[in-house]
C-alpha cells in the first residue's frame, strides 16, 4: 500500500475532508488529492506536514500495516523518572516506540510536593491532567485550579505551569501532552 493510500485511509478513520485536512497541514487539497489518488510523490516535507496534520508518523503512514500496529506496555515494564529532591515518581504509561503526538505520563505526587515550575512546551501543544487520586492545584499564567480525583483540566502547552499535591496524602494524576493540540472535528459536522 502507499503513502497516499494510507493518507487517505487515515483521514477518512479521523473523519477529516480534504479541505480540512489541508487547513491542518497546510498542503494544498488539489496536492493532497493528487497524492492520494497516487498522483505525485511528496517531498519529505510534504510527507512530515501530512503526518503531522492527522497527528501521525510518517513512518506510520509509510507501513504496509499501518492498522495492524498494536503496542502494549505492561504494568511493570513502565519506564520510571524519579526526582530525588522532590521525591516525584513519574511512568511513562505510552510505549517507548510510540512516536506518536501523543504522551501519556502517570504522576504520583507526594504529600505538600510541588513539580517546581515547567517550561513551556512546544505552541500548538495541549496538556491534560486528570486526577486518579487526592487534590492538585494547577498554577498557570491564567490563574489557580483545584482539582479533586475524577476532575480534568486541559490547558495550552505553551504556558509555565507548576503541579502542587494540595491534599492530605499522596496525589496521583495523569498527563497527556499533545505535542499538536489539533482539535477533530466532531462526526456529526461531517454529515
């Protein structure tokens, strides 16, 4: 199968239209329409726009079986990151090959720790935090959250913000980064 093959496949699983397409990588419709139909050859630079404009990798779109990709990570075979001075314990819960857009890290915050101050991540970029367990405060440019377990935040990525464990014990969160921050449009608009 070829990249155009599978650029199409993929837009059409994302229920994106050509033109929606071209507005998130900003390749032209009749250049995405002509790779598509296996018409013209993009450069690399094409390629990596098309990639990144349906949150893939152009080695995803690249692949044969690009469907058939399964990736599993097993409780104990997480990567962990440990900071000494603070005592946070971070696990990356996404697989180590994934070269996705996507980042998921599991954050076990300790009683009255603070993640320090974060830089700003890439623009364009999202960040979720959902609570699994115990209250976190989010500081951001924008202001202070509290957030309790079960709540979520979802803020632009290319803002300095810092975590703090604002419970009585341990807190435990999730982080999702979305290093495009591409909103999809919701099927029902597709038809």
């Amino acid at each position: 199968m070829s990249f155009g093959k599978n650029v199409k496949l993929a837009r059409i699983e994302k229920k994106l239209s050509l033109q929606e397409l071209a507005s998130l990588s900003g390749v032209s419709v009749s250049m995405l329409s002509k790779i598509e139909r296996g018409e013209k050859t993009p450069t690399i630079r094409v390629a990596a726009q098309i990639a990144q404009g349906l949150r893939l990798s152009i080695s995803y779109l690249l692949n044969d079986d690009f469907h058939a990709s399964v990736s599993i990570v097993k409780k104990n075979q997480r990567k962990v990151l440990y900071d000494p001075v603070s005592k946070i314990e971070s696990l990356i819960v996404s697989p180590a090959n994934d070269v996705s857009a996507l980042k998921i890290f599991q954050v076990s915050l300790p009683k009255s720790a603070s993640t320090g101050t974060l830089p700003p991540l890439n623009a364009g970029g999202r960040i979720y935090l959902i609570v699994a367990k115990g209250k976190i405060t989010v500081l951001l440019d924008s202001g202070i959250y509290d957030l309790a377990e079960g709540d979520c935040i979802l803020f632009d990525a290319n803002v300095t913000h810092e975590i703090l464990n604002s419970g009585d014990d341990e807190a435990q969160y999730f982080s999702i980064n979305d290093r495009y921050g591409l909103k999809l449009i919701p099927p029902a608009e597709f038809e």
